[in-house]
C-alpha cells in the first residue's frame, strides 16, 4: 500500500541518512529480474498473488491476501482443499481414492476423524503447502485431484487477468514461485488459460533488487 510504502522509505531514511531509498513490492523484483520495466508477474509458491507495472509506471496487484481467506491456486489452498475433498469422500461414504489415501498417507493419519484432528495444529501456511504435492502425484489416477489442479489454474489465471483489465496490458506473463516452477502439470495448466507471451522466471527475485537499485543510481 502507498502509505505503508511511504512509511517505510521514511523510517529507513532516518536510519540511513546517506543511502537513496527506494521501496517497491516484492513481486516487481519478479519483472525486473525477468529484465522487464513492465509486465505481469504471477507468483505461485506456498501463497500466491499477481502483480502487473504498465510503461507509465501504474501498477495493480490482485490476490496476496493470506493462506487464511485468499491464496487461491497456491500450494496452501491446494492442500485445504485437497482435504476438504476427502471429508467429501468420508461424508457421502465414498472410498478415499487415490487422493485420499495420499493426503491420509501424508499427513501421517489414518481416517478423515484424525486428518481433521492433525490439520488443526498446522498454524503456519508452509505446513498445509507441503500436503500440496500429493494432488500432483494423483492427478493421473484421480479425478478429483484432476479437477484440483484445474481449479488452481483458473485462480492463478483469474489472478492474471484483473490485473491485465486494471492495467489494459496483455503481458509479457512471468512465471515464479516455488509451486507453478516445479509442477509441471500446473505450469501447463496455467499457460493455456492465459495464452501466448508467458515465460518463466529463470533467475533468483534477488537479482531483480540489484536490477532496480542500478536503474536508481543512473
């Protein structure tokens, strides 16, 4: 936000006195270690949120609101609902299926009633992310992984695309985060919904800071 971002370019102003300040959001080193002054980046790891710059300078960002409420396609949202699709199962008496024994495989549990019970002490998002894989490994066998994997890339993808209309820009799209990076599945997924000009983000965010803080000092 403009005000947060205000706040602390002036906080870190105080503190170094002889340092030019610039503060941007985490997701714009994203474009500029794509070697992009503009474009949308979609960022799919544990959480997930796409942010987009035109040439001008405007920016929009849509998702990024917390693995508790938001975060939809990210490896968090993957895996709650990965489980509420086994409590499905369990209260319409299905068999578990592949999907289910995986997440009761996983989470080191035996039936619906104890994957409840263990699911409650995961209180950081970076537990219920590391369930996410095992809906990639049922997909083949599985339709209602399938059909996860699916639904997280039209909330990626919806994510994208509130951010080309607020902006009125198609791309370039790049690709980043753990998640969408390393399952290929998801990756494919994505990229059929949103077209041609996607490309992968091949570098470290960090080099995108080094990019824009050299932009700064010319």
């Amino acid at each position: 936000m403009p005000e947060a971002r205000l706040r602390l370019e002036q906080l870190l102003t105080r503190l170094l006195p002889d340092c030019q300040i610039t503060v941007v959001h985490d997701t714009r080193l994203v474009l500029a270690a794509a070697g992009l002054e503009s474009g949308i980046a979609l960022i799919a790891g544990t959480g997930s949120v796409a942010y987009g710059r035109d040439r001008r300078g405007r920016e929009s960002r849509a998702g990024g609101w917390g693995w508790l409420v938001g975060d939809d396609g990210s490896g968090a949202w993957l895996a709650r609902e990965a489980a509420r699709e086994v409590m499905r199962r369990a209260d319409a008496g299905e068999k578990y299926g592949p999907l289910g024994e995986a997440v009761l495989a996983a989470a080191q549990v035996g039936g619906a009633g104890e994957l409840l019970g263990r699911l409650h002490t995961f209180r950081e998002p970076g537990r219920w992310a590391a369930l996410a894989h095992v809906v990639f490994d049922t997909a083949s066998s599985d339709s209602g992984a399938d059909a996860l994997v699916g639904s997280a890339a039209d909330g990626l993808a919806g994510l994208v695309e509130r951010v080309r209309k607020a902006l009125s820009i198609k791309g370039p799209v790049v690709l980043a985060g753990g998640l969408i990076l390393n399952q290929a599945r998801l990756e494919s997924a994505v990229r059929r919904r949103l077209g041609r000009a996607v490309l992968r983000l091949e570098e470290p965010p960090v080099a995108g800071a080094v990019r824009i803080a050299e932009q700064v000092r010319r």
